[in-house]
C-alpha cells in the first residue's frame, strides 16, 4: 500500500501518476493526486474528470516505464 508521505509528495509536485491496477495496460489510469484517505485515493484524470481508487493498487510516476503488480 503507498503511504501518505508518498502521495502528499505526488500531489504537491502535480506529477502525473499511473495506478496499475491489473496485468492489462489499457485498464491503467493516469492523473493527478487530488486526496486520499486509509482505503481510496482521488485521482483527477487528463479529462478533468475524478476517480476514486483503492490504496493497494501499485501508484508510479507515469514517465516511468510500466511495473506490472508484484514485481
């Protein structure tokens, strides 16, 4: 799960994020950290447009290649 220092240093540096959240590339969702609490993180995407996602999917910088969960 990403700890709180981790997604308060994402959403003061507006860096775009990529949760992986299954083996499939194309279900992955990029945006901004908007807030978070101890189960959900609020990501707003490119369309302006905010989901809510659980903590324990895999978050990482989104100019970074791709990790597939569990490595």
């Amino acid at each position: 799960m990403i700890t709180d220092d981790q997604l308060n240093s994402y959403r003061l540096s507006g860096e775009m994020v990529r949760v992986v959240r299954d083996q499939l590339e194309d279900n992955d969702v990029k945006g901004i950290v908007v807030a978070w609490n101890e189960e959900q993180v609020m990501i707003r995407r490119r369309n302006r447009k905010v989901v809510k996602l659980d903590r324990n999917y895999s978050y990482q910088p989104a100019d970074e290649p791709r990790k597939n969960p569990g490595e």
